[in-house]
C-alpha cells in the first residue's frame, strides 16, 4: 500500500510540480507582458509629452504674430497637415488609455479641423506658389523664403504628401519633383515613417509618364535593388526596358529623317505669343510690366476734390495715376486703421469660399481658378460700411444705389483669382443675373493689408501690376460711356506667396440699361453744347 500511495503522492507531485512550472512561466509572461505594456505605455506618454512640448513652443511663437506666421506657405500647408492627419494620430494613440476629458475635448473641437479637402487645398497653394513665383523644391522644403522671421522646414513626410496630392490630378511633373525632394531627404539620413520603396515607386512611374525612361528605368532597379520581391517594379522593369528598346528605334528612323531636311525647316522660329497663364505668372513676378519713361512721364500725382466736392474742397484726396490705358488710379490714405479693423470684425464671421457668376447660367458657383474668401456688407449693417460707401460715391461721382454690397475678400497664402473680366460680355446677358444687378461699370478696390511678397492686381492685357498697400484704393471703369466692355481691364489677383491680404471691393453696376455715371454725364453734357455752339457759331459765319 505504501509503495502504490507513494508512486500515487509522487505522480501528484509530479504532475501539481509540472503545474506550477507552467503557472511560473506564464506568470513570467505575463511579467514580459506587463513589461512591454508599461514601455509602450512609457512610449506612448513620451511620444505625447514630446509632441506637446514641441507644439507648445510652436504656438508660443505663432501666436506672438500669428498673420506674420501663417504669411508662411509652408507653415500654412504643415498646420493644415497637423490638424487634419497628425491630430487624429494623437488621438487614435492616447484613445488606448487617456482621460475621458481629453478625448471628449478633442472630439468637440475636432469638428472645427480641416478635412481632406482643405489638406489638398494647402498643399495644391503650395504647388501653386511653386509655379507662379518659380520656387524650386529645395528652397521650400528648407523655409528660406525671403522677408519671413519664420523658418519652417518640411520632412519626408511633407514633401511625400505634395508628391501625392500631385498624383491624384495626374500632374507628374510636380510628383517627379516632390518625390525627388522626399528622396533626397531620405539619403542624406533622415529618418521617416515613408520607405524608400514607396518613394521610389511613385518617382519611377511619374518619370515615365513624362517620357523619361532611362530615369524611369533607373528607379526601377534601385527600387528592385532594395526590395527585390516588388511585383510592380518587377513589371515595370520589363516593360520599361522593351518601351526605352523601342524608343531609341524611333529616334534613330528619326534622325535619319532630320538629316534630309533644308537647314530652313530646322530654324523655323517658335513666334513671340506667350499664352496668358504665363503673362500673368510673369507679371506676378514683377516681369513683363511694360512700363516705358514715356508712359512713367504721363503717369502723375495730384490732390483732388472731386470735382469741387465740398467735403474736398478743403481736404482733397491724394490721387495717383499707375496706369494710363486703361487709366488707373490710386488713391492714399483713403480709408483709416479703424475702419479697416471694423470691416474686418464685421466679415470674418461671414467669410465662405468665395464665388464667381456663372457668365451663362448667372449662377454663383466655386471656381478652382478663383482660391480665397468673401463675405458681402450691406450699407444698412453699420454706420462704417455705409460711411465708406459715401466716400466712393462723392469721390467717383458714382451712384452707390446702383452698386452691388460691399465685398470682403481675404486671400490667405496661396490664394488667388486668375484673369477675368469684371463686367458682363455682349455674349453673357445673364451674367449677373443672380446678383440682381445690371453690368459692371466700374470697379473700387480697398488694400487692407500690405503683403510681403506676391498678391499683386496685375492686368494681363496691357501688362501693368499694381502692388497692394495697406489704407490705399484703386479704381478703373470696366465700360466705355458707350456701354461696350473694355477688354484692357481683364485682370487677376496673383497668389499671395508671403503674408495675408485683405481687399474690400465695390462694383458699380447698370440698372435698367442706364448708364449712371454722374460725372461722365456732366462731360457728355459739355459735349453737347460746344458741339451746339460751334454748329450756331458756323451758321452765322454762313449767313
């Protein structure tokens, strides 16, 4: 009995021995488990910790001036970015074990971020910004941008999304050059969630959509030499290689063609015509502004009373021609710090994208070459708006019953309105239809702000910039006194590259076919009588 109880009590031993052991390894892990849980709860808090420290120093200094820091088209797009991307990666990280105030916090104020669209948005201002003042990569991706206290450098994550929104509109051009940026940044070592594979991939294809295959194919197989297994560049290198075969085939038939050809067909001259886009994009620029020492010497400043307006007589306004055909002119200091603060206040609650008039239908509706905001001002909201609107009428002898609201526009970095015409063509009868308005007779443009760089009014036509400058107005006529529409007034508003710009305009328009124009009545009205004194003046000559 003893021998049978002790290989019992022995196999009880055994087997509860065999138990603990297996209890004591998976307590050790659960150790292991409750230590990797604590590390990445430790570096869950220190990626939080650091990520706020780095913002509280951002914002610290943002805030100090933050027109002046958002006036940066690379601190813009990287807020954008933040918010829309960046924040819901905190959130999904501190979701695992935060407080409940914080994530009730961040889900109320998360329906005040940027969505997609706006990420897109900033980033296409950026490529926008790139084009029009010709930036290259390097200079953006590093933040030296001229004129700005601001320095803000871009990552490779940066520099991938441009690649990408690129991408997505089938523009190459830019995703060969923003990935080439995001690859550089990678070889000279910095670190980044992006692969280099992924990198490469879009860079391959991108070359080869523009017609480069050797590029192409030299992507490929650095792609190929990092991961040999990737299906797609395992495809793409072959039918690269059989493209670039092919290729070199037809350039060589053609070279044998070329060479038959009369040394006059080869030097036939491409022609002078520069499409608009590149005029306005050069005018932009500051270049291409035909401004010759004849015309400077017409061009001149005066004080003027409006035509002996009371109000003027003893404090005329300071006028400034900046163009002749069609005559432009600025006018300084014509509307206070005060008011332009009060108009401010009034339309930032207001401000929604801004719209054009469908010259069809006479519908508003959003247009991707018009990027900024408006918000519209009746004279009836505030004694301001009313007070400035009698200032343009007593100085352009314009009746303001017969002028649209008040628009505010704010163009933030990026922003711009590509050339247009204000006024509505023999063609466009409805043009204005949903404004309730006649055509465009003239137009008064206020600056609210100086820009450090870019935001011209610039007029393709004739090849004139006009620069803004805070607490001045510009004012041309859009109408011949026959009604005809001048086609010299078509002009844009160029992107605003460093800074923030706010522009207040009225346009004066037809009602009922009446073409109001106080003082060219009255020049008109002269015109009458010389013409009838000279015809009664030649009569008694006669008789």
């Amino acid at each position: 009995m003893n021998k049978v109880y002790l290989v019992v009590l022995v196999l009880f031993i055994t087997l509860q021995q065999c138990h603990m052991t297996d209890l004591l390894y998976t307590e050790k892990d659960l150790v292991t488990s409750l230590k990797d849980y604590i590390k990445a709860e430790e570096s869950k808090l220190e990626q939080v910790k650091q990520w706020a420290e780095k913002l509280d120093a951002l914002t610290a200094t943002a805030t100090q001036d933050p027109e002046g820091f958002l006036g940066h088209p690379v601190n813009a797009f990287k807020l954008m970015k933040r918010l829309n991307t960046e924040w819901g990666e905190v959130e999904d990280l501190v979701l695992k074990d935060m407080s409940d105030g914080f994530i009730s916090n961040l889900t109320i104020q998360r329906q005040y971020f940027p969505n997609d669209e706006d990420q897109t948005g900033a980033a296409k201002a950026l490529l926008r910004l790139q084009d029009t003042y010709q930036l290259d990569t390097q200079t953006i991706s590093s933040g030296d941008l001229p004129g700005l206290p601001f320095k803000s450098t871009m990552t490779v994550e940066d520099c991938f999304e441009l690649g990408k929104t690129a991408y997505s509109d089938a523009d190459y051009y830019h995703t060969e050059l923003w990935m080439s940026q995001a690859l550089k940044q990678l070889d000279e070592g910095e670190e980044s969630s992006v692969e280099i594979v992924t990198v490469l991939d879009y860079l391959s294809y991108s070359v080869y959509q523009q017609g480069e295959l050797e590029i192409a194919l030299d992507h490929t197989k650095r792609l190929l030499s990092v991961d040999p297994e990737h299906q797609r560049a395992l495809g793409n290198l072959k039918y690269f290689d059989y493209q670039l075969a092919k290729q070199k085939k037809a350039e060589k038939e053609q070279s044998v063609k070329e060479e038959s050809k009369t040394e006059q067909e080869k030097t036939v001259g491409k022609g002078e015509y520069l499409p608009e886009k590149r005029k306005y994009e050069q005018l932009c620029r500051g270049q291409g502004v035909r401004m010759s020492p004849r015309r400077q010497r017409r061009l001149l400043c005066r004080y003027y009373n409006s035509n002996r307006h009371p109000f003027y007589i003893i404090g005329p306004v300071k006028q400034e021609d900046e163009w002749d055909r069609p005559r432009i002119i600025r006018y300084h200091d014509i509307i206070t710090e005060k008011e332009m603060e009060k108009v401010k206040e009034l339309a930032k609650p207001r401000l929604r994208r801004a719209t054009i008039s469908n010259p069809i239908t006479g519908v508003l509706e959003t247009a991707q070459y018009r990027i900024s905001k408006s918000a519209w001002l009746a004279a009836y909201e505030h004694p301001v708006v009313d007070r400035i609107n009698q200032r343009i009428e007593d100085i352009t002898g314009l009746d303001v019953k017969t002028a649209e609201e008040l628009q505010v526009a704010n163009y933030g970095v990026g922003g711009q309105y590509e050339p247009h015409f204000d006024f509505g063509r023999k063609d466009e009868p409805d043009a204005f239809k949903e404004l309730g308005t006649g055509n465009r007779i003239a137009t008064w443009l206020f600056y609210m702000s100086d820009v450090a760089a870019g935001g011209a009014t610039v007029f393709t036509e004739v090849g004139a910039a006009v620069k803004p400058m805070k607490g001045t107005a510009v004012f041309w006529y859009n109408l011949f006194p026959s009604g005809e529409g001048d086609y010299s007034t078509r002009h844009a508003a160029c992107p605003v590259l460093l800074g923030n710009k706010w522009g207040e305009c009225l346009r004066h328009s037809v009602l009922s076919g009446d073409f109001l124009l106080r003082s060219e009545c009255i020049v008109l009205i002269m015109y009458f009588y010389i013409k009838l004194a000279l015809y009664v003046f030649l009569l008694i000559c006669i008789y």
